[in-house]
C-alpha cells in the first residue's frame, strides 16, 4: 500500500505513524492535548460537523490502516462534531444527505460520494472520550488499542479525487471611475480612517475602530464604482481596512500598499481553544 501523498485532503492536523490503526479528532481543543505521533497515524481538530466531517472521512477511507476514531477533547458550540460522527456512523445519512440523528447546526454531507461514507461507517471504531483534555488518559487508551489484536480490513485505500487547483495571479489594475480612498490611522482618536476622493477632491470621509464597520459603511454609500473590477476593488479595500485595523491594535506602523512590518516577539504560548468557534 502506497501512502507516500496520504493524506490527500488538507486541514489542521499532525500526520504521525501511517501505520498505526487509531486516528485522534480533538474536535475544537487545540494545543493543550499531547499525542504521541508514533502511536496515532494521524490527530487533528475539527469544528464543523459538515465540511470537517467531510474531510475526517476522505483522510480515514483513503489509509484502510486506520481502524479506530478516538474523538475527545471539547466540542465546538452550535456544531457538536463528535455526537455527529457518532450518529453518522449509527444511522448514515437520508436523502438530502443530512447525518440522522445528529444535532448540530448544519450536519449534511454534500460533497462526497455515499460510497466514501459506506466505507468510512464499516472500516472505524468510534471510541468516545468527548470532553476529554487529560493528554495522559488519552494516551492511556491509545496503548490500550495498539494492544488490541483487531481484525485485519480487507479493501484497498480510496483514492480520493482532487480538486483542480487554480494558479492565483493579479490583475491589471484598471482606476476605479467613481474614485479612489485613502487610508491612513488616527492613533490619538483610536480609530482608522477612509477619505473618498473624486477628480482629485475629497468627497467623504468615514472613521470607524474597525475594518468591518467601514467596509459596511463604503458599501451602504456605494462608493465603489460598478465597473468590471468592481469586486477586485472591494476585496483590494477589505485587505487594506484590515491591515490598518491590526496596526492599530498592535501599534504597528501603517502605510497604505505596504506590507505591515511586524516584529517577531517571543511571547508565552498559550493553548489554543476553538469552543467558541462558529462558522
């Protein structure tokens, strides 16, 4: 079995032994869960019991090593991943390809074929340690697993069908006829601003403290002509905006076109909780 490019779906994961049978979903708790790399093929956390799920069960049906889906850590809110997983593999899916059973906000797997969801119900094991953050009883339980002489999965990796990838490039940038902004930071008032210019004159001036309410704002007030780089304008303005945000915050030096020039202090690592993450 050849797994030099396993696996083949990206994400937010650890790849550790391909070899080994158990697999380790820490749903939205991040760094404080240590795993031993060389016990689990792969551990990863997941949010979303729609696309996450999507992709737990392209990574698992394409490596028919893994036999086993230990789900612990703490829940993301609104999306229950891990009872999700559990119904999908009780139950399946119905017609609208929603996981029966399962309570969260948005369970449907639309993007992958039943056959992969066939598979992924009859090749793992769920083993529940939902809320679970103690590294050492996870661990605990991984040794137990790799102790457990399990049945030998007859069936050949999934290949899993690629995406085809588009090669980003920029555009000629074409004037905007209804305009142009400039953007600069006011640090005494805490806030950015946005001036609008049109034929060389300042038409509004719009201040916020963040690159959401203005955005929000140029577009109530259309400011932005409609032309064919409309969008390309718009997604131009939002990266500055955001950029301006974050100098503020981080009492960065701020120019407009420029890349933020941030220093790279050693800082205390936290652990990273997602718990409160939504789409």
């Amino acid at each position: 079995m050849n797994l030099e490019h396993w696996p083949p779906v990206e994400g937010r994961y650890t790849v550790g032994n391909k070899a080994s049978p158990i697999a380790v979903c820490t749903n939205a708790s991040i760094d404080e869960i240590d795993i031993d790399l060389k016990k689990v093929a792969i551990v990863g956390k997941c949010v979303t019991e729609s696309i996450g799920i999507e992709k737990i069960i392209q990574n698992i049906v394409s490596n028919p090593n893994i036999r086993y889906l230990i789900l612990c850590g703490k829940e993301s809110k609104g999306h229950l991943v891990s009872q999700s997983i559990e119904a999908l593999k009780k139950n399946g899916i119905d017609s609208e390809k929603r996981i029966i059973g399962a309570k969260g906000n948005m369970p449907f797997l639309r993007n992958i074929d039943e056959e992969l969801i066939k598979r992924f119900r009859d090749q793992i094991t769920i083993i529940n340690m939902i809320g679970e953050t103690d590294s050492k009883k996870i661990g605990e339980v991984i040794d137990k697993l790799l102790k457990t002489k399990s049945e030998d999965f007859k069936a050949e990796a999934i290949k899993i069908k690629k995406i085809p990838e588009i090669t980003a490039k920029p555009t000629n940038w074409i004037q905007d006829p209804n305009g142009y902004f400039l953007i600069s930071i006011d640090r005494q008032g805490k806030k950015i601003v946005a001036e609008h210019y049109k034929k060389g004159k300042i038409n509004k001036k719009i201040v916020g403290f963040n690159a959401k309410e203005i955005c929000d704002t140029i577009a109530q007030l259309r400011l932005v002509g409609d032309f064919e780089q409309t969008l390309e304008h718009l997604m131009y303005l939002g990266r500055e905006l955001k950029k301006a945000e974050i100098a503020l915050i981080e009492n960065l030096d701020f120019e407009q076109d420029e890349e933020l020039k941030i220093e790279k202090a050693k800082k205390e690592k936290k652990p990273t909780d997602e718990y409160g993450w939504f789409d």
